[in-house]
C-alpha cells in the first residue's frame, strides 16, 4: 500500500509544475510522507512526469 512506501524519485519535464506536483503528492500522503527526491530533467519518452517508488514490507 502506499503507507509501505518508503522513498521517492521523481522527475519532473518542468519545475514549474513542481506545485501542482506537490499538492497531488500530498493528497497520496497526507501523514508522514516518504522521503523524497525531486528533479527537474528531460524525459525520455512524451510525459510530464516520472515517479520510482521503494516500498519496504516486513516479512
């Protein structure tokens, strides 16, 4: 789930979009979020946006 998300990437197309980012960001983790690294870079394919997530689940 995404409360056994640990750490983020993201990359963003433009920084500029890094508010309306944030605040979708915020809905998904309203309470102790993940660490995160967020940078802008061009992106391979057409898309505004890239997130790699690390989940950690106890076995």
């Amino acid at each position: 789930t995404m409360d056994d998300v640990v750490k983020t990437t993201v990359w963003l197309e433009d920084a500029r979009d890094f508010g309306a980012f944030n605040a979708v960001y915020a809905r998904h983790f309203p309470k102790n979020p993940p660490a995160r690294t967020t940078v802008e870079s061009r992106l391979m394919i057409d898309i505004k946006i890239e997130v790699e997530a690390v989940a950690y689940l106890p076995l």
